[in-house]
C-alpha cells in the first residue's frame, strides 16, 4: 500500500495495511515482539508455515486460517443457541404455560400444520 500505515478497528479486531516498504510477516513479527507479555497473549492465524514457526518462537500462539474459519462458525452457532434459549426464557418468564406444556402444544401444531 503506497503512503503510510493505516488501520481500523471493530469489534475488538484490528486490521492494518501496512506502510510502504513494510511486510505483513515483518509487521506480524515486530507487534508480536512488543504485545506478547506476561499480561497479553498473542494469537497469530496464518496458514503460512514459515510465519506460523517464526511467531511461534517469539512466543505466541498460532493456528492456520481454517482453525480460525472454523473457531468462528463455532462461535457463531453458541452465540445464536444462546440468544435463542435467552429469547425463550423471556417469551417463558411471560407465559403461564410450564415448560413441558410447551413442548406438548408445539407437537400439536407440528401434527396439525402436516394435514
């Protein structure tokens, strides 16, 4: 990228086009040097072997972009479990049905809506 180094940040991830003159590796490398402490530590996901020992060595965690890809959609799927179950317990907290009357007159419409 011409110019300088510019980055962004959401949803607690940063991304970073690098300056000119400047590598991703070498970019990798320098920040994991400098944010990998005692207090912090650093994930890198690549799928570059190379890049994996290298951060690996200075003493961060590393996983392949497929990990990352499927740490993701992992997380996805608990977090709309979660919101599901809590939007039940609230529409629950509100009905004077218990749990098990519930589940019996969602069977009776699933047979019904089959005819």
């Amino acid at each position: 990228v011409p110019g300088i180094q510019k980055s962004y940040e959401k949803y607690q991830l940063t991304v970073v086009f690098t300056k000119e003159g400047e590598t991703a590796d070498s970019y990798i490398e320098r920040v994991v040097g400098i944010e990998n402490t005692i207090v912090t530590q650093v994930t890198v996901a690549t799928s570059d072997l190379a890049e994996q020992w290298i951060v690996f060595q200075k003493g961060a965690l590393r996983k392949s972009a497929n990990e990352l890809f499927s740490d993701v959609k992992r997380i996805k799927k608990a977090i709309e479990a979660d919101t599901k179950e809590y939007r039940l317990q609230s529409y629950r907290r509100n009905s004077p049905w218990s749990h098990h009357q519930m589940d019996r007159l969602e069977k009776l419409r699933d047979d019904l809506t089959k005819y």
